[in-house]
C-alpha cells in the first residue's frame, strides 16, 4: 500500500461524474438528433440502450447475486405491457407539453413497478431454490406469464392484452433521448446500490450463502431485493420497447429471449456492468453488421458464442469493472500508470 | 361407455408422447447427473437423427431398419463429438459458460440445418406400419404400441446397463463424486463420452419414435421437445433415471389429459404450473436425491 | 483536473463516434453488396434504377413462408428487369431479413429508408408487418404485403368501423375473416353441415381470426360448433384434441392452419378414427405430401391460388426454372403478385416523369395503386376496396386422389 497514492476526495468525485453524465447525455442527444445519424442509426442504437438495460438488470440477479434466472423475459413482459395498456389508457399520444412528459415518466416507473412486484411474487418462492433448479422455476414462471398474456382475455371476458392478436397502436414514446436517460439511470442507480452495505451483502451472499448467513446477513431479504431490483430495471426495458415499437405480442416474449439477454450478460462477464453494456452493444450490432451475409449471419452469431465461450470462459470482462475515479487517480500517481484508456461510459 | 373409451385413449395418447419426452428426458438427467450441465443441444440431437431417417428412407431409399440403425450411429456419435469438441475444453471453466456453449451449439445445429435443408418440414413417408388394435371403440394406433413398447424396452436395457455393468458403475461413481472417482482410477474422460454416446443414443432413439408418431422433420422441431423434456427430467429429479422417466409420462399424461378437458390453449401453463409445484414442494423433484450443502 | 476530465470526455465522445463509424462503414460494405448482387441480375440497366425494399423472414421458426415469398417477389422482378425495367429504369431490390421479429422488422425497414427505397414489398408475419406498417404509415411509404392476413395491418383499429385506414398499406392477400365466413357458408350450403369442430393454433393470429370469423358465421347460418380445440406453435402431438372431435364425432372440422400442421392433424384425425370432412383455409396450400391420400381424400379449402389450373401453370413453370423445386405453397404465387401490384404501381407513377424516390412520387405510388382495377395476377383479378384489401373471389380447392383439384369459384 503507498502511504503518498493521490486520491480525489468524495464530494469531488460525485461532482465530476455527474457533470461528466450530463455532459455525455446533451452531448450524444444533440449528436443523434443532429442531421448526421440516420433514423436507421438512431433506431439501431435505441435497440442497443433497451438492450442494455436488460442485460445490466439481468446482471444484477445473475453476476452480483449469483442466480441463473432464466425468465427474464417475463418480466419484460410484464413491463411492457403494463406500460403499453397504461400509456393506451390515458391516451399519451394526443397529451401534449408537460402532461404528455408527466404520462411518460408515470408508464416507465409504473412499469417498473408492476414488473418488480412480480419479481416480489416470483422471487420469494423460487429463490428457496438454488443454481439450475431457481433456473428452471423462473423459466417457468416465464413461461406462464406468457400463456397468460396470451389468454387472459377469454377468461377475463374483455379484451386487456388482446391475446394472441396482439397490444396495438400504443403511442410511440420512445426516443433517443428517453432511452438514453434511462440507460444511465439505471447504470447509476445499479452501481450506487452495489456500492452500498446492500450491495456488499448481496455480493457476499454470492460469494458464500452460509458464510453471509452467519456474520448476520439477512440472506432472503436480500436475494428477493435484487431480485426485485432486477424485474424493475426489466419492466422499465419493456415500457421502453412498447413505446418504441409501438404494437406487443406475447410470443416475442418467449423462453428464447431470455436467453437471449443471458447471453449478452455471461458474453460480457458476469458480474461486470461494462461488460453487460459492451456485449449488449456488440450483439445487438452484430446481426445487424452481418446483414451482408444474411443467409449465414445466424450460424456466425452462433459460431462466435460457442468460440468465445470455449477461448474465453469467463466472458469479455470477467468480473472487471470500470471506474472512472479509479482510472483518474492512476493518472494522478504516474508511477502506476498502466494507460488504459477505457473510454466507455458514465459510472 | 363412450366417455371411459375416450378417456382410455386419450390416456395411450398421453402414454404415447409422454414415451418420447422420457426418452429425451433421460438423455439430459444422465448428462447433467455426471458434469452437471444442462445440455441445451440434446433436443437438436433429435432433429439431426430424424433428417437422417428422413435422408435415408426418402432420398436414398434404405430399409427401414438401415435408417433406424443409421439415425442412432449417426446422433450417437454427433453426441460425442459435441463433448469432445465444445464441452470437454470447458470442464474447469464455470458452469454458466458450459451452459452458454451448449445454447450455442443448439443455436448452431438449428441455424446449420436450416442453411443446408431450409426451412420446411421434411416429411418422412411411413416406414413403421402395422395393423392398429381395436379395444371397443377405443384405437390403439400400431406406432403408439411400438412408441410404448420400444420406450419400455430401452429403459429395462438402460437401467440393466447402469446398475450391472462396469461402466454403469464408473458412470454413478463419476456423477456421486468426480474427484475421488478419478483417484480410484475410472477414467474420466472415458466415462463422460460413454454417458453422452448413451443419451445421444436414447435420442437417436426417439426421434425415430418420433418420425413414425409425427412424420415430419424440421430444424427447430427439437427446441420445444428439448424443452418439455428438460422439464420432464427436472420434474422427476434431475440425474436420476427412474425420476426421467417418471417425469416423461407425466407431463405426457398432464398435456394430453388437459387437452382432453377442452382447454388445451392453458397446456404449457399447465405443465410449467405442475414443475413449479412440485418443485416447491419437494425441490429435488418427485425421485430427486435430497441434497445436501456442504460449508 | 481539467486536463482529466477532458480527457475522459474526448475518450467518451470518441467511443460514441466509434459505435455509430462502426455500423454506418458495415452499412456501406452490406449496400455495397446488396447493389452487386443485384446489379449481377440487371446488367442492362439505363436511364437510372428504382430502388425497392423487401422485408421477408429467410430465418427463424416461419421462414419457409417468408424465403416462398422472397422468391415470388424475386421472380417477377427478374421477369421485369429482364423486359427492360419500368420505362427503362431497372428495379434495384434491397432485402433483409427480419426473422420475423418486429423489432428486427423495425430497424430493417429504417436501413431500406435510409437505403433511400421507393416502395416497400413485406413483411411477412403479422406482427412484423404491422410494426413496419405503423412506421411506413408514418412516413408515406408505399407498402404492399404477400402474406399479413390480419385487418389491422392495413386498419388502425379492426374493431372500430370508422377507423382510419393506413392509406400506404395494400396486401395481395385474403383478409382472415373473409375465409372463415367463406368457409362457414360453404359448409353450409354445399356440404349440408349441421355440426363442426375447429382446431386452431393459439397465440397465431391467422389462425385464430379465420376460427373466430368461422364460429360467428356458422352460429348465424345455424350449424352446431360442438368442439373448438386449439394447440400452440411447435405442437406436432393433436392426437388427445382429435380424440375428443372424434367422440363428439362432427360433421365438418374447420382447421385453419397452415399445412405442415394441418397434414399432421387429419393424419391423426384418421388415426383416431374420425370419418368426416376437413375444411381449411388458404393456409392448406401445399398440404397434399403432409398426409397420405386416403387420409386427405374429400377435404377442401379456400385459395386464391387455384394450383394446377391453367392460370397458373405459367407461374409454376417459370418458379421451377427460376429456383429448381415446384412452388412450395401460396405464399409464393402471392408475392409474385404483390411485386407485380407494387411494379404496376411503380410504373404508373413513373410515367408521370417525377424524380425517383420523392415524396411525390411515393404519393403518386399510393395514388396508383390504389386505383388498381381489374390486373390480373397469379392468385385472381385485383382491385382493393375501401381498407386497401383485394376483392377477389376464393377458389375452392378438393383434394382428390391425393391432388390439390380446382373444384368450383365460390
């Protein structure tokens, strides 16, 4: 340990990454919205933040608690349709000014909401489960959840979900600038619980259930919190996908997209937020990038996955996070200066 | 009398499917009993075994049982080559990797057939036929008898093979405990490939039971069939054969009979209620092993 | 301190420029080989081309619905760039793969946009097209679908009958519940049903509106339906639902699906010893190898596509030239028209002289299109009505001998 290392005191290192965030956040919206990024652009890159959401959400139940949910997609569901009925039900498309912000802002959180009490819901069961059975549980409660949008309709005796015709004209709220904030929201709300005493004691649940449980942490208050925490990031993700999309469908909610977003969060490294986001830019990219081939890009894409894995086990990152403070004071003590320049995001 | 022969059938019918999802099911408990793994790519294994009855009755027209003999050679040693090529390097990695390479593979072989065949479904003409049985007004089709039969068959020859054999031995002795398995001299390596050849062949199998119930082949026919038979293994107790083959009948008999009830829309509902149930109740499955957790 | 957050701001900034350089250098490399690949079938071009997207799912769970139509597209625009092109302009064809996703469907649709398309053939799948439908409809691009069977694609809303119609979206295809009713009152007059059973794939909405419409018209012409039984996508096991039809044992079963499933029902129909007829939609097109002929002697459905007639003997022989194989459903003859529909378009409002790709002459595209009346295509005579659907007959189509046979126009 060096006794003369420089370090950035607290308040000033909460002050440059916020300046930096905001910054980052007019900074890219002027840029997309400037006449240089085409609708094509922009549509591919509010794939990637939804995306991103999901995986860096997914992350949470996967990487820091160490659970293998395989239903991911339910809660994204869940989500999106709640946030799709909702913004249908108050008509957001014809509110203008601030009502209109004030509909949107309600559709995302309420989103979250209704998607995190299932994770409540769900969690408290299946997480009295361990490794691949909690796998299978939440696979599933996935599963159903998606019978049941498919088919609450005729039980109900009204039309809620539209069943299998699926969700329509739900107004398309969705934008650049709505992903992007959400994005960083839910990165910095993310990291600053996992930097918090909850965050540590789901970390050290990870690491040792038993050993957690006896220095007195309160492991099942925990595991249903980031459980939680991650069906709310989840259902913000699909609030964002139906207004982006602007019509649902229950089948696109199926088993194979939450694999799907595992893959973007083992590919990434479990456990390291930027290796969530990088992989789910990159696979989210990727398809797209390989257009050229069509006939073949789904045999690349999944050649590159078995690949990967095989070279690189532990995913892009491994357990790596970045931390901009972290690199700024390498810079202030030169002697230890390793030059990496991770320029990505905005913890 | 109608409403007791209708019930009759419908329960072959239930005995029938559920026959092929056990088969299935076996592959992935046998699997996951020795590396612990959930091989997401048994389901495809079925498919290729089923384009390759399907290459061979009609497009180069064998007999029958040469198709047969070839689909299980064929699938089996694809089994193999799977482990040795994508799963064997990935042994001390962490198993979430192992699970992402198998999902990968599966991807893999889907994506591949459907470049090289297409996308449609290969019909396959029948080539098992024989007289169907009448029990009152109830039939009992000559493929369900086979289905039914051959299924028995195999698991009488399976359990036989675990419990009496060298390998059967080296095989629990590997899935109880792999390290002190190797010190006693079982060779790792070995052991693993022969449980991979046995479920791959089990797959080989059913997709020929398969081909002769449904007659159709397609790239993505082993996706939900993987999946309901994953479910059917976990259902029972995942690494236990008995519990396989228990689980296989059951969400059989559950699909059929709640079709049977008119509400065949709430199926996968149904069955995916019936694993989280049982699950709840008894987390190691209905013939699961109680597990212990060591500190 | 400065001099770091500079730094990391440059670093940041560069990563988003990188991201975007990224895909927008693939992108070019992908047009670049798009424009050879077609520039290979239409070497002969002058006085400029007309460039036309076409969305289609060639991967996935239903691509072989989706590469039969990229096919019949292709087919007729070859045909045309081989005559020369519209006013001697070539077709410059831009495809993409949407897996029949809605939001791959979304983005692809974006890149033809910025690909700077004229028109817009697809897509496929329900759900697909109308997520491109809410966007083309958005920006005025003109549309057509081979295959999207629902109302909602070209209305906003099916269930309200003044509801604004997507003006830019047309289809080449049969609206679902016109086959059900059709259906219904076949089953009725010509077959003397007095009971039926459906069996329908849910959460398929083709499937599903065909039932319902089915359902209504046969409680209002006064036949029983004594059994709806429904499967899910990827089910190839309906022997317990066909147990049940078969114990209530009606006189007509109604399955609308589409024909690999609907081989695999009658077979275990049959198997459980159900005698009576099979009725289906335009879904059974190509069902004859998915079930012996014993098995589908007597049943029937509607088609707009009367296979093996005269009509069509033209287009069957040119797609086995073309690709090899005999044209596997009715999703191919239907995109054949559909390009045919959108070229007619196309050249109607080309000959007007407007520049390429304009609003305007997207305009006149809708314009021209709409006013189809009487061309005469592979699956029947178009002219659309006031929800931009064509009004054109359905053929009955028996399957005799193991033949799909022409039986009647109803």
């Amino acid at each position: 340990m060096k006794t003369n290392r420089k370090t950035i005191p607290m308040p000033m290192r909460y002050l440059i990454n916020t300046v930096l965030i905001v910054l980052f956040i007019l900074a890219s919206t002027l840029f997309v919205n400037s006449d240089a990024v085409s609708g094509y652009f922009t549509k591919i890159l509010m794939v990637i933040g939804i995306n991103i959401i999901l995986a860096v959400s997914l992350n949470i139940a996967t990487g820091y608690l160490g659970q293998l949910p395989l239903g991911h997609a339910g809660f994204m569901a869940v989500g999106a349709y709640t946030g799709g009925i909702f913004l249908k039900a108050v008509d957001a498309a014809k509110a203008t000014g601030g009502t209109y912000y004030l509909y949107v802002a309600a559709a995302l959180v309420l989103s979250g909401i209704v998607a995190g009490i299932f994770g409540i819901l769900i969690g408290v069961p299946a997480l009295r489960l361990k490794g691949d059975y909690l796998a299978i549980i939440t696979l599933g409660f996935g599963e159903i959840i998606r019978v049941v949008l498919t088919n609450i309709d005729s039980v109900l005796g009204f039309d809620l979900t539209y069943g299998a015709s699926g969700l329509k004209r739900i107004p398309k709220i969705t934008t650049f600038f709505n992903v992007l904030l959400c994005v960083v929201l839910s990165c910095v709300v993310i990291h600053m619980v996992m930097k918090s005493r909850h965050g540590r004691a789901i970390l050290s649940i990870r690491e040792n259930e038993i050993a957690a449980e006896s220095c007195g942490i309160r492991t099942t208050y925990y595991k249903v919190m980031a459980f939680t925490m991650s069906a709310f990031f989840a259902g913000v993700a699909g609030c964002l996908y139906a207004g982006y999309l602007g019509s649902l469908q229950p089948s696109s909610f199926g088993f194979m997209k939450s694999i799907e977003i595992l893959v973007m969060v083992v590919l990434g490294g479990m456990g390291s937020m930027l290796g969530s986001i990088l992989s789910a830019t990159v696979l989210t990219a990727l398809p797209e990038a390989l257009r050229a081939f069509s006939d073949y890009r789904m045999v690349v894409y999944s050649l590159v996955l078995v690949l990967m894995m095989i070279f690189k086990p532990t995913g892009l990152l491994g357990q790596y996070d970045f931390s901009l403070s972290r690199i700024l004071e390498k810079l202030m003590n030169p002697k230890k200066s390793a030059g990496k320049k991770e320029g990505a995001s905005h913890e | 009398m109608a409403f007791l022969s209708t019930l009759f059938s419908q329960v072959i019918n239930g005995l029938q499917s559920g026959s092929i999802y056990a088969l299935v099911a076996l592959g992935y408990s046998m699997v996951y009993g020795i590396i612990m793994l959930l091989n997401f790519a048994h389901g495809d294994i079925i498919m290729v075994g089923a384009y390759v009855v399907w290459m061979s009755t009609a497009n180069f027209g064998f007999h029958p049982i040469v198709s047969i003999l070839l689909a299980v050679v064929v699938s089996t040693t694809l089994g193999v080559v799977i482990e040795k090529v994508a799963y064997a390097p990935l042994r001390s990695s962490p198993r979430l990797s192992l699970l992402i390479t198998a999902i990968g593979i599966s991807f893999l072989l889907e994506n591949g057939f459907q470049l090289i065949f297409g996308a449609g479904a290969k019909v396959v003409p029948d080539f098992l036929t024989g007289p169907s049985v009448h029990l009152g007004s109830a039939t009992i089709s000559f493929s369900a008898i086979v289905t039914i039969v051959v299924t028995v068959l195999m698991m009488a020859g399976l359990t036989f093979l675990v419990q009496k054999t060298k390998l059967g031995k080296a095989m629990r002795a590997v899935s109880e405990d792999m390290g002190a398995a190797q010190l006693m001299g079982i060779n790792l390596n070995t052991t693993i490939s022969f449980t991979f050849a046995m479920g791959s062949a089990l797959a080989g199998v059913a997709s020929v039971l398969y081909l002769s119930s449904y007659g159709q082949a397609s790239p993505t026919m082993g996706s939900m069939l993987g999946l309901k038979a994953f479910v059917a293994a976990v259902l029972g107790g995942i690494g236990s054969l008995p519990g396989a083959m228990l689980g296989g009948f059951v969400i059989g008999m559950a699909e059929a009979l709640v079709s049977a009830a008119g509400l065949s829309v709430w199926k996968d509902g149904v069955v995916f209620a019936i694993l989280i149930i049982v699950l709840l109740v008894k987390p190691t499955g209905l013939m699961g092993k109680p597990m212990t957790e060591k500190v | 301190m400065k001099k770091f957050v500079s730094v990391a701001l440059a670093a940041t900034m560069a990563l988003s420029l990188v991201a975007c350089g990224g895909s927008a250098s693939s992108a070019a490399s992908s047009a670049a080989n798009s424009t050879a690949s077609s520039a290979a079938s239409t070497a002969s071009g002058e006085g400029g081309t007309i460039k036309v997207g076409v969305l289609a799912n060639t991967s996935g769970d239903y691509a072989i619905y989706g590469n039969a139509v990229k096919n019949g597209v292709m087919l007729y625009i070859n045909e045309i760039n081989g005559k020369g092109g519209i006013n001697g302009k070539q077709i410059e064809v831009f495809d993409y793969d949407d897996k029949g996703d809605p939001t791959e469907a979304v983005t692809a649709f974006n890149r033809l946009v910025d690909d700077g398309v004229t028109a817009v053939i697809g897509s496929v799948l329900t759900g697909a097209t109308i997520a491109v439908a809410d966007e083309s409809y958005a920006i005025g691009m003109p549309q057509i679908t081979a295959s999207a069977t629902a109302a909602g694609v070209t209305v906003l809303d099916p269930e309200d009958p003044e509801s604004e119609v997507r003006t830019n979206v047309f289809r080449s295809c049969f609206i679902d519940p016109f086959q059900g009713e059709k259906m219904a009152e076949y089953a009725s007059q010509e077959l003397g049903a007095k009971t039926a059973a459906v069996i329908f794939e849910t959460g398929n909405d083709y499937s599903e509106g065909l039932k319902n419409a089915f359902v209504d018209k046969c409680k209002e012409l006064g036949i029983e339906v004594v059994s709806e039984e429904a499967y899910t996508k990827g089910d190839v096991d309906f022997k317990a639902q066909m147990t049940t039809i078969t114990s209530k044992n009606p006189d007509v079963v109604f399955c609308p699906n589409y024909y690999q499933d609907d081989g695999n029902i009658v077979k275990q129909a049959r198997a459980a010893g159900y005698t009576g007829t099979f009725m289906g939609g335009d879904g059974w097109g190509g069902v004859a190898g998915y079930a012996s002929a014993e098995e589908l002697e007597g049943s029937v459905y509607c088609s707009g596509y009367a296979a093996g007639t005269d009509d069509v003997k033209t287009f069957e022989t040119a797609y086995k030239d073309a690709y090899g194989e005999d044209v596997p459903n009715m999703f191919a003859p239907l995109g054949y028209d559909a390009a045919m529909l959108m070229c007619n378009a196309l050249s109607a409002a080309d000959d007007q002289g407007l520049e390429t790709g304009s609003d305007d002459y997207k305009a006149a595209v809708i314009d021209a299109m709409k006013s189809t009346d009487g061309l005469k295509g592979v699956t029947g005579t178009y002219k659309f009505d006031q929800y931009n659907n064509p009004i054109k007959s359905a053929a009955i189509m028996k399957l005799e001998g193991g033949k799909e046979v022409f039986s009647e126009m109803f």
